[in-house]
C-alpha cells in the first residue's frame, strides 16, 4: 500500500488499546500487512501520543513520510500537517501547497456558509 514498508519483516500485532481509533471496523480483522493505509491515517488523523509513539516506532519515521508525501497531506488537518511538518522537516513550500489545496476543495468547504 502506498509503497511504504515495515521496519521488520516479522508479523506485527495490533494492540488491544488501539480498537478505539478503529470503532467502525471489525478490529479483530485489521492486519498491519494488509490494512497499513488504513491504520496510519487513523493513528495520524485521530491518535493519542501513546498511538503515535506506537506508528512511529513500528513503522517508522520514513514510513510516515513517505505516507504524508504519497497522500500530499490529504486527510491530515493543517494543524496535523504542521506538527508532522516540524517532527519530520517536511519542506514548509510543500507543506504550505497542500495545506492551500486542502483549504480550497469542495469536501473541505462543505460546512462553511
């Protein structure tokens, strides 16, 4: 998915303490191997600190890097894409280009009159 990679060819387990993040899917059935997308846009778009220590130390800081990038942002929020921004030295250009196209897209102006 998306070209990003494990740190660790071993089978990786969710924890029991992420259910949470993932209350509209049968959690039991969520895979790192097959739901990686899925779970690092969950953990980046509505984790805790103790979610994020947890991707960031599974699949690393490079993975999630390289997810921003292959997502140009979309799905993070532009206090999201700052942090990671400033966490992951993400250049402010690129950064600042996304945050606007975000800003400007239909589904993103749909609540606001």
């Amino acid at each position: 998915m998306s070209g990003i990679k494990n740190k660790s060819p071993k089978r990786i387990r969710l924890p029991k303490w992420l259910n949470k993040l993932f209350w509209d899917y049968d959690f039991d059935s969520l895979s790192w191997e097959n739901d990686r997308d899925l779970i690092i846009r969950r953990i980046l778009e509505s984790g805790n600190w103790k979610s994020i220590q947890w991707l960031r130390k599974t699949a690393g800081d490079s993975a999630i890097l390289s997810w921003i990038e292959s997502h140009k942002g979309r799905g993070l929020d532009a206090r999201k894409l700052r942090y990671w921004g400033v966490i992951l030295n993400i250049n402010k250009r690129k950064l600042n280009a996304w945050i606007n196209f975000c800003k400007s897209s239909p589904w993103e102006n749909r609540t606001k009159r």
